[in-house]
C-alpha cells in the first residue's frame, strides 16, 4: 500500500505534506499516527502543565527546567494517547471520512508495529517522569489509567468529551505538583479550569464528525447538544475562567492576574460566538485558536506574580 498517495487523495485532516513529506519515506506512518503533522494537540496537552508550573512559581533555573520536562513528556505522551487511540477506534475510524487514512485504519501499519512504537514512547515519558518528584511519579503512573480509558469513552457514554478533560488536563495538576511538591485547593481549582476548558474546546472538534459519528453509533457531546452547542460552550469557558480565577486566588497570586484573564476570556468568548457547527473546517479553526487562549492564562499567571 503507498500510505503517502491515498493520505493526500482522502479528504481528511491529516497533513502528509509539508516537513514531514521530506523525512524517510518509512517513518511517515509513525509520524501520522503520533500526530506530528499536527503540533495542537501536542501544544495543549503542555499548555495546562506551564500553568501549573507557573502558579507554583518555583525559582527561574527550576521553571525552566521543568517547562523543558514538561515540553518533552507532553510531545511523547501525547502520540502514545494518539496510539491507543488508534488502535482501539481503527474499524471506527474505516467508515469515518476524517479518519479513515489515519495509518492503522488505513493499513499503512499493522497493530504489532504500533504497540511496539508505543513501548518507546511510553520508555520516553518514563525516562521525562523519573525527572520529577516522587508526587508526580504516584500522578504519572495513574494517568495511565485516563490515556487507556479515553478511547472506550465513546462507546459507553454521551461525555466522552469530559473524560477526555480528565485526560488532556491532567498535565495542569502534574505541572503544579511538579513545581510544588504538593497538593492543595489551588491544585484542586486549576485542574478544574483545565477540564472545562478542555471540555468546550473537544466539543467544537467533535462537530467535524457528527454526521458519521451518528452512523456508526459513537456518542459525543457534540450529538448530544447539537444546536444547543454554543449555550453549552458558554457556560463550560465562563465555568473555566471563574474557576481560574478562584486557583490564582488560592494561589495568592496578585491583583494584576484578574484584569490580564480578560484575554483569553475574550478570546473563548470570541470561540462562542463564531461557532457554526456545520462547518467542519470552522470548527477544526476554532479548535486550534485555543493554543493562543492557553498561552493567554499563562501569560495572565506571569502577570499575577509581578
């Protein structure tokens, strides 16, 4: 089979073009697969983890040491979430239009190829969490519950979407707990504000397969609120920037933090208001502006501590 000419003939999100295209021909199912053609996921599942970094505020050489960890861990679980993915949805993912290229549905790799691809990735976010606190190797190894569970979601449950907050947020908690050596309320509240926020912004992605998602039988939030999606995203991103709010007061982060949310609380609520849930290519543009949103809360800690 030539994975590269069916990916660029489907219609589909992948992006089989570009740098990837340049790379050995043989790693390019390993790089579809992992998603490297598409850096968001990767950008936020890091993203809560720098807000946990930073609302613990540990010294400049420690931050940076940890936002590297984080950025390496991020990169690597991140594809081994995609894997099992994968290779639990890839007869879903056949008769789903926007997945069905993806390299396990397709053929382009077997099962056995992309177990062992995840064993290496799973030996490197290992080798990243021996870096950390032993609080954060007890999180780390439960997490792993979360990344098995997440694909199974669809199958059982019209929430799918919140556990995949569960999942994708998790990093907010490892980053504080990280940097802090602890748990608190204040670790408690931004773990929250990372599943609502994770919780709208899957939503949005999940419209891009509604249709088919219905034919196959696979549930979402997105089938379940339908036209009702922008109430429901209202309430999920103005429930994440109040609970912000509540982590960096708990925090004791300063008065400077509240004034500088009002960007990404902008930027979410331009999210909202854009939505049009029969446009695929809207919804997936919508979903990758969330990158600016976290790095807008990240900024607005930064602000809290000045």
């Amino acid at each position: 089979m030539e994975p590269r000419t069916n990916l660029l003939n489907m219609h589909t999100d992948i992006v089989a073009t570009g740098w990837v295209a340049r790379l050995p021909r043989a790693w390019l199912p390993y790089l579809l697969l992992a998603r490297l053609d598409r850096p968001i996921g990767t950008w936020l599942l890091f993203l809560p983890g720098l807000w946990g970094i930073l609302l613990a505020r540990p010294g400049t050489a420690e931050t940076i040491r940890l936002v590297t960890l984080f950025a390496i861990g991020s990169l690597a679980m991140r594809a081994a979430g995609c894997v099992v993915n994968d290779l639990w949805d890839r007869d879903i993912d056949r008769k789903v239009v926007r997945t069905a290229g993806r390299p396990l549905a397709s053929g382009a790799l077997r099962p056995r190829h992309a177990l062992t691809f995840l064993a290496v990735l799973l030996l490197a976010g290992l080798m990243v969490l021996l870096q950390l606190n032993r609080l954060c190797w007890v999180l780390g190894v439960s997490s792993l519950v979360l990344v098995g569970l997440y694909p199974l979601a669809k199958r059982v449950t019209w929430w799918p979407q919140l556990m995949m907050g569960f999942t994708f947020g998790f990093g907010a908690p490892m980053g504080y707990a990280a940097a802090a050596g602890r748990l608190d309320a204040a670790w408690v509240a931004l773990y929250a504000a990372a599943i609502l926020w994770d919780l709208g912004f899957d939503t949005i992605y999940a419209h891009q397969d509604r249709e088919d998602d219905a034919l196959v039988g696979v549930h979402s939030t997105a089938r379940l609120f339908g036209d009702r999606t922008r109430p429901f995203l209202a309430v999920c991103y103005a429930a994440a920037v109040a609970v912000l709010g509540l982590a960096g007061w708990l925090a004791g982060l300063g008065v400077r933090f509240y004034p500088a949310l009002v960007l990404p609380a902008a930027l979410l609520a331009r999210q909202v208001i854009a939505l049009d849930i029969n446009d695929p290519a809207g919804c997936l543009r919508q979903f990758r502006a969330n990158r600016e949103v976290g790095l807008a809360i990240g900024l607005a800690i930064l602000a809290g501590w000045l």
